[in-house]
C-alpha cells in the first residue's frame, strides 16, 4: 500500500515546474495530504490559503511538525468568522469571510507579484459552503490562469463528497493533473 507522499511525489514528478493539480482526498487521508502538499511547499516561498483552519490553529501544528513558517504567506478565511480582524503577523492576511472571493483573488494578485514559487487552497470543497458552485468554479478558472502566468506550482485540496462532484468536475478541466486519493492510500 503507498503512502499518501508516494503517491503525491509520484504523480507529480512528469509535470512541468510549473502547474495547477487537483487533490482529491477523502475525510480518513485529508489532513494527512494536506500535511504532505506543506512539506512538499515548505522549502519555497509558498501562499496558503485557508479555508478549514485559522491561522492561529495552524501555527501551532507547524510549530509541532517543524515546518517553517517563514517560507508561507497565508490567507486566512476563517477567523475574521469568529471575530479576529486583526494580526501582528506580516505574512498573514485574514480575510473579512470566505465568501469574498472577489477580494481573495485580488489579495492572491497583489501576493503573486513578490516572487512567489508555489499556492495551495487547502479546502476547495468548504469555499462551497459559503458560495455557489458556478462562483467557485469562476474563481478556480481565474486562479490557474493567474497561476499559470506567474509560472507556480499550484495545488488544489478537496474533500471527495458527492455535494461537490459537480464542482470537482468543473475544477479538473483547469487543471494539469487530478490526483485521487482513495481510502487504500
């Protein structure tokens, strides 16, 4: 049986360095692929945009799994919901609601434009929860293209559901490689 990081390395080892990838995880391997997609962006400088965990969670499990956050310029989408507006921290960006993906994909241009190397959306299908399938699908199609012409690896994280298979489907025509990653893995 191979290992979420096998399976990822192996998969993405025949694409160009620069490319947008869908991972398709279930709830028993997402966090263990998220934490796989962070080491495999960890050592470059990395925009993370966080649609399942605040900033402040996710600090403290890169303190815990010795990843640096120097390297990672994140976008938080959540703990403006429970009423932290604001951060001492200059290589966060909290946003008013994930909902705003207007304002998301202006912040993600502004952040592109300092040498980035490489994004991650951790949590393509809870963006669903707050916007339309069609709104999500506009903004993927918006995102691989800025992708694309600022030469980054991109990597897209969802949660196999059939409430967002639609989406999913939608997503995958943007994108160089679909990976799944099924229960065995």
């Amino acid at each position: 049986m191979a290992s979420i990081k096998g399976i990822l390395e192996t998969e993405l080892k025949d694409l160009k360095e620069e490319f947008v990838a869908v991972i398709i995880a279930n709830s028993d391997n997402y966090l263990e692929a998220r934490d796989v997609i962070l080491q495999l962006t960890g050592k470059e400088k990395t925009i993370y945009v966080s649609a399942n965990r605040t900033f402040k969670d996710l600090s403290k499990e890169f303190k815990k799994k010795g990843l640096n956050e120097g390297n990672f310029f994140f976008i938080d989408l959540l703990s403006s919901e429970s009423g932290i507006t604001k951060t001492e921290e200059s290589n966060v960006l909290l946003l008013e609601s994930p909902s705003e993906l207007t304002e998301l994909g202006i912040d993600l241009s502004d952040l592109m434009e300092k040498q980035m190397k490489s994004f991650f959306l951790d949590g393509l299908s809870t963006l669903t929860l707050y916007n339309s399938n069609d709104s999500v699908g506009r903004f993927v199609h918006y995102l691989s293209a800025k992708i694309r012409s600022h030469e980054m690896k991109c990597f897209i994280l969802t949660v196999d559901d059939e409430n967002v298979n639609e989406l999913t489907e939608l997503v995958t025509q943007f994108s160089d490689k679909v990976i799944f990653l099924n229960k065995q893995s």
